[in-house]
C-alpha cells in the first residue's frame, strides 16, 4: 500500500519553494519556441549577425573609456585590452556553443534557464537588464559630448551646458542623450531588416574612421611615450581591464538575434567569433597608436582625446572633425543594437512570463512594439536626467556573472546532455569553460567596493521583484510536477 502522505509515483505533487528556484525549461522546449510562429521575422544571415556583434562592441571601448583607462594602466592599457579580451573570448567560445544548441533570444538568461534554474536564470536576466539599460544610456551621453565636440568644432559654438546634464548634476536635462535613444527607438520600431541595413551603414563608417586614425597617429608614435610601460603595476593593467571589459559586452547581442536568424546554429557562432576577433584586433591598434603618439600623463579624459590626438599630429583640425563626425555615428550604432537587444532579452523574459506580457507582444512587423517603446522611453529619461554614477560602473560586473554564467551552462550540458547536437564545440573544454568563469571572477574582484555596493542594491531589488511577483507568474508555474518516488 502507498502511504497517504507520500504522493504514488505520476502524482502530480505542489511545487515546493526550492522546486521553483530549481526548476528549468527543457532545451527541447526552448528550441520549440524559437522553431514555433512567435511573430519574430527570420530574415538576418552571417553578415547582418556579425554586424550586430561589431554594432554593439565596436566604439566604447575607444570613443568613451579609453580616456579612463589610461591613467590606471599607463601605456600598459595595450595589455589591460588584450586580458579584457581573453577574458571576453573564453565567454564568447561559450556563446558560441550554446547559442548553436539553443537559438533562443533570451541569450545568457535563457541559457542558465536550461542549465541552473529559473532563479539564475532570472538572477541572470536582472544582470542583463543592467548591463545593457545602464550601457545604452552611458553611451547615449557619451554620443551627446560628441555632438558637442563636433559642433564646436564646426561651428565655434557648443550646447550650454544645461541641455548637456541632468538637474543632479548642474544641468537640467540632457538633451542629446535622449534624442539618440529616442531616434533608435524609431529605427527598431520600422523594422528589423531596416534597422540592420542601418546598423550595417554605421558599422562599416566607424570601421573606416578607426582605421583612418590608426594611419595617421601611427606616423607620430615615440619609443618615449611607452616608458614606463606599467608605471601602476599589475594592479593597475587588472583595474583598467576591469573597466575595459565594459567595451567587450557587445559580442553577447548577436545572440539574442537568434530567433530572427536564417540559419542561427550554423550562422550564429561564426558571427560571433568573427565580430570578436575584428573588434579585439582593432581595439588594441588604436590603444597603441593612442599612447604611442600621446604620452600617457596627458590622457585627461576619455571624450575628445582621440580627435585632439589627430590634430596635434596632422596641425589641422580638419582630420579632428572627421574623426568627430565619425564617433557621433559609432556610438549612435551601439545605441541602437544594445537597444535592440534589451527589447529581446525582455521579450524572452515575458514569453516566460517573469515580466508583463506586453513585453512579448508583437505587431505585423515582427516588432516587439510595445517593448521597445517601453524600454526606450525608461532608458531615455535615465539619459536625460539621473546621473548613472556607481551603477554605470556595475554594468561591467553584471556581465561578468552573466557571462561566467554561460560558461557554467557549457559545463553542466557537457555532462548532463552529451546527445545534444552542437554546431560549435568551445574548444579545450572542460578546461576552458573554468578558465572562462575564473577569469570573470578575476575582473569581478578586480572592481571597488563603491561597484560592489551598487550591484549588491541591484540585485537585491531583482530578488524583491522576482519573489513578489515573477516567481508566481511564472509560465512553469501551472505545469504539474511529477513525483517519480516509489
């Protein structure tokens, strides 16, 4: 006789708490989803997802935190990349291997979802959440100091300074940030294909402005200008690298294009190991070509460096303009891919039913439309008037966790799902995955305990909102659990 407390085997039994946390969606169910008509247009091959990963990489790490890289690095900021970046490849060899086996649009979140869990995958979206919210809107102010480098440049005249910040931070409101979020706003809202026809304008621009500077500044470089080569020691190259990382994050976009990609499992890796490599390669160029022809003690600031590097070389202001112009399309590209991938993170976390469904509703366009607007509106008015302070520097630390994340999620499918098919295997695993999470983790303790407050906060608040609201609306919630005790 079965005893009247414990459930017979195929009785359905109420999930407990920890049942919750734990419980996870198939990667059969995951791949069903993105196979199913989820309104998503399936229309980007290996060019269109390469430069969604060059779109989203390409242009922070040079237009906006080199300058603050410099001066904890020294000329060592060369190496502070190059470990950024093999930190970056081992996730992105990661990246790779799940986003062959699960072409699903919530990325890193839908990857812990199929490995660790709806707590680390939701854990995991919350970080993903900050990282590309917070990095929209540093860009989009960064994009705003352009615009007036650029007009002083042209013009002899600038924006006052009350139009370029927000009330807390002397100004009123920061006008240029929220024009550059709102104008992507309305390029995603035409269309996916036109918004990567767009993209692949501004990307291949960016590329020929990065090129034209390292041709130039090359000429200029001085022996000099190296030594002392890491006058901050080590600390100093794992501190910039830390900060660095911040430039890598784009490579993670690609993949959340998934459900719009032709043929993802073959297309998605390559795109994604193609965008790295190139974005890697032309970083540590113009790091060289930067402290090689300007000696590290004069890197004041991160925002016109670069174009003053080119006018001290060439004597004319002309080749500063262009480089100007240049960097107001690079960052407005990375505006609009990282915008565009938030929008498909939280359409992934709505069809799971962690966030309102209205993130997961799509019009006639393919067009998560009332997500887009949300989210570009939200990011918008964090632009315009809040000073990101802290928090922007804890984007870096949130994609860290995402990222050891999925390289725990290679691990845990490597032993537990053997019969998957995998269109790319992350070579040298399972030494690789664990050099990928220890390498995050390095960075991640590399950071102050000022970034350490400000994603503890954030990560709290996720819990109160996961706990108040998402776990019980959770799409696993109805499914019936099976106790298979005897």
């Amino acid at each position: 006789m079965v005893d009247q407390k414990t459930p017979a085997k195929g009785d359905t039994v109420a999930p407990t708490l920890g049942r919750r946390l734990s419980r996870r969606k198939p990667v059969e169910k995951l791949v069903a989803e993105t196979e199913s008509d989820s309104g998503l247009r399936r229309t980007m091959g290996f060019w269109q997802l390469s430069m969604i990963g060059i779109g989203a990489t390409l242009g922070t790490g040079v237009f906006v935190v080199l300058g603050e890289a410099v001066p904890i690095a020294g000329p060592a900021v060369i190496v502070a990349f190059v470990l950024a970046g093999i930190t970056a490849l081992f996730s992105a060899l990661a990246y790779a291997e799940m986003a062959g086996m699960i072409p699903a649009s919530g990325s890193a979140y839908s990857y812990s979802y199929a490995t660790m869990g709806e707590f680390m995958a939701w854990v995991c979206g919350w970080c993903l959440m900050l990282t590309y919210g917070v990095s929209i809107a540093a860009v989009g102010v960064g994009w705003g100091q352009y615009i007036n480098e650029l007009l002083h440049l042209t013009t002899g005249l600038a924006l006052p300074p009350a139009l370029l910040a927000g009330p807390l931070e002397g100004g009123v409101v920061n006008v240029p940030a929220a024009v550059v979020i709102l104008l992507s706003m309305f390029a995603l809202l035409a269309g996916v294909r036109e918004s990567t026809r767009v993209n692949a304008v501004m990307v291949a621009i960016k590329v020929l402005i990065l090129v034209m500077f390292v041709a130039i500044a090359i000429t200029a470089v001085q022996r000099g200008n190296f030594a002392p080569f890491m006058p901050m020691g080590m600390a100093g190259v794992s501190a910039a690298g830390a900060t660095l990382f911040f430039s890598y994050i784009g490579f993670d976009s690609a993949s959340t294009a998934s459900e719009e990609a032709k043929n993802p499992q073959r297309d998605l890796p390559r795109a994604i190991m193609f965008s790295m490599i190139l974005v890697t390669a032309i970083y540590c160029l113009v790091a060289f070509s930067a402290v090689g022809a300007l000696n590290w003690n004069d890197f004041a600031d991160g925002e016109t460096t670069l174009a003053g590097i080119l006018t001290m070389v060439t004597g004319t202001p002309i080749w500063a303009v262009v480089f100007a112009a240049g960097a107001v399309l690079a960052l407005a590209s990375v505006v609009l891919v990282v915008l565009y991938s938030q929008t498909r993170i939280l359409y992934a976390m709505s069809r799971d039913g962690l966030i309102p469904k209205a993130f997961s509703k799509v019009d006639a366009k393919g067009t998560p439309r009332a997500n887009t607007v949300i989210t570009s509106v939200f990011i918008a008015a964090l632009a315009a008037f809040i000073p990101l302070g802290p928090l922007a520097d804890a984007t870096a630390i949130g994609t860290l966790f995402a990222f050891a994340l999925v390289n725990v999620a290679v691990l845990v499918l490597r032993r537990t799902r053997s019969d998957l098919k995998r269109s790319f295997r992350m070579p040298g695993a399972p030494v690789t995955p664990v050099l990928g999470v220890l390498s995050c983790a390095y960075l991640m303790f590399s950071m102050s305990l000022s970034v350490w407050i400000a994603f503890g906060a954030w990560l709290v608040v996720g819990l109160i909102i996961y706990f108040g609201y998402s776990m019980r609306r959770s799409a696993l919630e109805d499914e019936p659990e099976v106790d298979v005790r005897l």
